[in-house]
C-alpha cells in the first residue's frame, strides 16, 4: 500500500505524551439510544455481550459505551452509530479526510493509526477498543492483554459491501446500537435505490467508470485504481456500473497502482474517469499531469469526462461515506 494520506494507514507519527495528559483529563464518552419514529428513546440492550471478529469470540459484561477507535472507517462507524469515541487515532486527520462524520476536535487522541500509543488508550479506562486487522498482530495482544479489543479487517475485496454490512452489524451488537445500525444500513440501501433511479432517468445505466485517485514522488505520478473488489468500487457495483478497471487489486481494499501510461488501458470512449484529491495534498490530475501527452490524449480527458468528487469522502469507510459517493458518482454521471 501506498504511504500517502488516502491510504488506508497513515505514516506514522507519535503524538505528544504532554498533550494526551491533557485530553485524558477532558475524556468522556457517550452511546446515545436512537429515538423511534415518534420521538422517544429506545431502552438500550443491556447484560453480556458476544460478538465474533476476525481472531475469534470478545465477550464483555454489557455494551460497550466507552470506546477508542484505532481505525477512521470505524470511527466514522460508530459515530454513525450514535457512540462518541472517548479516543481515537489521529483525530486531526479524521476530521480532514472523513467530513461526513465529523469527530469533535476534543477527543483524545491516542497517536497514529498504524502506532497507537496502548499506555493512551489504557488512561482512557476504555470497555472496548475497536481496530482493523492492519494493525499488527503483536500491538493488537498487547492492548488487548489491557482491555478488550474488536478487531476487523478494513474490508474485504471478495465482498466489500457484506463486509461494510458486518462491520456495522457487529459494532452495532458490541455497543447496544442495534437498532440504529438497521436504520443506517437500510438508509444506504434506499440511498442505492434512489442512485441507480437518478442514472436510469438519465440514460446511465450500466455507464463505463473508473475511480481513482494518485500522488506524486519525485515528479512521478502513481495512480491508484479502484477495482469493483474496493470499497467504492463495490458502490458502484451496487448502483449498476460498469468498473473499466477490473484487476490487480490487493485482497484485502482491492487497489490497484498503476502509471499514467497504464490508462491507456481504458478503451471504451465513452468512460467516465472519477477520482478523489485533497485540497491539503494537491490535485495531481490538474497539476502533474496538465501537460502530460499521455494523459491529454485519453478519451475521457478529450471528452471532459474527468470529474473530482467532493473532498472528505473516506475511501474506506461506512455507509455514510458510502452514501455520500452515490451522491458524488451519480452527480459525476449524470
């Protein structure tokens, strides 16, 4: 995996120990019960809880209400799920690449994703710390010989959208959130389902796409692909759409790197070319390759169907992430 911000782990930096001791002070965390369709509150499930992740079962005493998230698409997750992290894992940069969930500025953070400081994230006296299998093995026993951790993989190329729908289920069961995490799963679908209505009227249907997104290194530009086993892919699929880009991605997020003159792979004229930037990192697709021959003669250049979706769309993240890019790949298209 490219070490870029858009990466599923970011590069690594320690945070400040002066600082955490700080917002350890401030820590508190909440679950809010989700009210019905009447207004009032629903009594949260109560008493033991098991759920099962990716090393086997975690058992706690009663849902979970005071969580740290190592992970931005989890932490997007529960907040979607109406819990407020008492920690997470780079929370500056959250709020940069994951707007559709905004994690309040006060949260404590407990380092970097990919090194989270385990002595952080025990002050915070936490019932449950949730992470991706991309943390290594060794710092995930090590936090959990602490307190209990969930651990799940960031996606899964075989199936990116049912495991987007078991990460909910199970965050859900683990915080006593069940109902809430129907309500979100069931406000994507409808989301679909008015997606690929919005294409139909507009004679999209099973329209050619790719989406992307790309950095440079020393004045080289790697473009990044994202196959249907990727997690936007997968939304794609979903609405109906016909990825141009089927190959080469990882197992685990289905990525695939390629170099501009790799596009040239894209043959059918008629391709769409979506792709995400950040206005804190450059555009390389305006920028570098402005006046690459390569990049100019690309069909989808030449057509001016080469369209950026709005910036804080987390690329590997939950149904809220995933709904906003229905909405920015359904806008691209039609």
């Amino acid at each position: 995996m490219s070490p870029h911000p858009r990466s599923p782990r970011r590069p690594l930096v320690k945070a400040a120990a002066a600082a955490l001791a700080v917002l350890f002070a401030s820590a508190c965390g909440t679950t809010e019960a989700p009210a019905d369709a009447a207004g009032t509150t629903s009594a949260k499930p109560s008493g033991p809880v098991t759920v099962t992740d990716e090393r086997g079962e975690v058992r706690l005493p009663a849902p979970a209400a005071k969580v740290v998230s190592l992970e931005w698409g989890l932490t997007e997750n529960l907040l979607a799920l109406g819990v407020q992290p008492i920690g997470a894992a780079d929370v500056k940069n959250y709020n940069v690449y994951d707007k559709v969930a905004p994690l309040p500025e006060s949260t404590p953070d407990v380092g970097t994703r990919g090194e989270p400081s385990t002595d952080a994230i025990v002050a915070l006296h936490p019932d449950l710390v949730v992470t991706t299998t991309d943390l290594p093995e060794n710092v995930i026993a090590q936090i959990a010989g602490k307190v209990p951790v969930l651990a799940l993989k960031g996606s899964d190329s075989d199936d990116p959208i049912g495991y987007l729908r078991r990460t909910v289920t199970t965050l859900a069961e683990a915080t006593g959130t069940q109902q809430q995490g129907g309500k979100l799963l069931a406000d994507f679908d409808a989301k679909v389902a008015d997606g690929k209505d919005k294409l139909a009227k507009a004679g999209k249907t099973g329209a050619p796409f790719t989406m992307a997104d790309g950095y440079a290194t020393s004045g080289t530009v790697t473009v990044r692909m994202y196959t249907p086993g990727s997690f936007l892919g997968g939304v794609a699929k979903e609405l109906g759409l016909a990825n141009q880009w089927t190959g080469g991605g990882d197992k685990t997020y289905g990525l695939a790197s390629t170099d501009v003159e790799g596009l040239t792979k894209i043959t059918d004229p008629a391709t769409t070319f979506v792709y995400a930037a950040s206005d804190s990192e450059g555009d390389v697709f305006k920028k570098d390759l402005a006046d690459n021959a390569v990049w100019k003669q690309q069909a989808f250049v030449k057509a001016g169907h080469v369209h950026r979706i709005p910036d804080g769309i987390w690329m590997f993240g939950g149904p809220k992430s995933a709904s906003a890019y229905v909405d920015a790949v359904v806008d691209a298209l039609s």
